[in-house]
C-alpha cells in the first residue's frame, strides 16, 4: 500500500494521533536541546497528567501508536534518536492508557566510551528502541509510574 493511500486511509481519529506524533516528536527534539533532561522530564510528566484521553484506551492501538511515532521519525529534518522517540511515545501511550516502562540505558563501547540508549517496553517486549544487542546496556532509569 502506497504511503500516499495508508494515509487516506486513516480515521479521524488515528490522523489526530499521527499529528500528535509528529508535534511532540519535533517539540521534544527541540527541548532536549534547550532545556535540562530533568526539567524536561518533569514538563512531560506534568502534560501527561493531564492530557489523558477520555475515549477507551483501545480506540488507538498501541501497534498504531509505535507506527505514528516511526513515520514521524521518518519525517523529521535530520531524523529522530532513540530518545525522542521512546519520549513521544511514553507520552502516547501514558495517553491512551496503555501500562508501559521507560528505560534508559548505558554500555561501555569501543575504546571504553560509554554509549546511551532508550527504549520503551509494553507486556515485556521491547516495543520502541529495540536492539540486536540491547541487553549490553544497564537501564538506569526504569519509569515505573506508567505501570
């Protein structure tokens, strides 16, 4: 199916979360540049008090929900990292009331410079940031408020 068609395709609704995607994922790229990761962290969380919806959680999947995160990476001048992107999607899901958990983590790489990564995970599978060799990174931060 053509992008072009998927598109057309969309309820209102699901464009809405699409748009949404796009919006947090630039605004957040834009933030982790200008503010400190702790404040930034603490606006989220206070907008994700509040926007909660109030339809049924399962009116948007949480497979749409990583999908509308993925094209809006896809389209974002210089592209998206892994931050960001497990960011608005935390955000997403905190939204549409699915349980889920943060995780950002370290590992040593070559030539002992450490190296960062995030991932969100859903039901014990790594939904947002997978990697072949994920579990060389040490989470130091596991948001257990959305469980």
């Amino acid at each position: 199916m053509s992008k072009l068609h998927r598109l057309l395709k969309l309820s209102g609704n699901e464009f809405r979360v699409l748009l949404y995607s796009c919006l947090l994922l630039n605004s957040i790229r834009l933030a982790l540049w200008l503010l400190p990761f702790s404040l930034l962290r603490q606006k989220l969380a206070q907008i994700s008090s509040v926007w909660v919806c109030e339809t049924q959680p399962t009116s948007v999947s949480v497979k749409f929900i990583v999908w509308t995160v993925n094209v809006a990476s896809n389209y974002t001048p210089g592209g998206a990292k892994c931050l960001a992107r497990a960011l608005t999607s935390q955000l997403l899901l905190t939204r549409y009331g699915y349980p889920h958990q943060l995780h950002i983590g370290v590992a040593k790489g070559a030539a002992n410079t450490l190296e960062a990564h995030a991932w969100i995970e859903y039901r014990d599978h790594v939904i947002v940031g997978w990697l072949n060799n994920l579990s060389r990174f040490k989470s130091l931060s596991a948001d257990g408020a959305n469980q």
